[in-house]
C-alpha cells in the first residue's frame, strides 16, 4: 500500500524559512519522480516542485530560488526547504507520487 505522509509544517513569520517532509512507502521511492503540490485557501491546487531520482529538479517560477526539494533515498523521504516565505505561500503541501497518490498535507501558514 501507497503511503504517504507529510510533516513539518507550522506558523513562520514573513521572510523566514519553513522545512517540510514526506516519508514514503509501498513503492520503489528510490527510482520514482516525486512532486510537492500546494493548495491555497480558496485557491486551485499549484505545483510546486519535482524530483527526479537522479537529482534532477524542476520549479514552478515563483518558488524557483526560494525553495529548494531534496530526498533521502535510503530513509525513502523527501524535504522542502522553504525560504523567504511571504503569505503568498499559505497553503497546504502536498506530497504526490504518480497521479493518484497523495499524502495527507501539512499546513505552512506565514503570518505575524
């Protein structure tokens, strides 16, 4: 069974940084391209990154030199660094395998 799990989300303060995490399992994470989407509140689902298991990465523009996604392979998880965060950035983040599979979310607020 596909699972999924996001954590480390919380409240940050403008301009600060935030990491989140995404431990995986029930499939090979390894040799799979991952991604992290985000959903704003009232607001459509955006992509947000993707990770390749060669170390390839890819950016939505307004993410591109703020955030920063990597994984660990042997602990089968993946991170998001998050930096210079605005309130533009509240949403939920998802962490997404294939099309089908997404974890549960985590909640990054950024507010004074």
């Amino acid at each position: 069974e596909v699972q999924l799990v996001e954590s480390g989300g919380g409240l940050v303060q403008p301009g600060g940084s935030l990491s989140v995490s995404c431990a995986a399992s029930g499939f090979p994470f390894s040799s799979s391209v991952m991604n992290w989407a985000r959903r704003a509140p009232g607001k459509s689902l955006e992509w947000v990154c993707e990770s390749w298991p060669d170390g390839t990465t890819y950016y939505a523009h307004s993410m591109k030199g703020r955030f920063t996604v990597s994984r660990d392979n042997a602990k089968n998880t993946m991170y998001l660094q998050m930096n210079a965060l605005n309130p533009e950035d509240t949403a939920d983040y998802y962490c997404v395998y294939g099309l089908d599979y997404w974890g549960q979310g985590t909640q990054v607020t950024v507010s004074e």
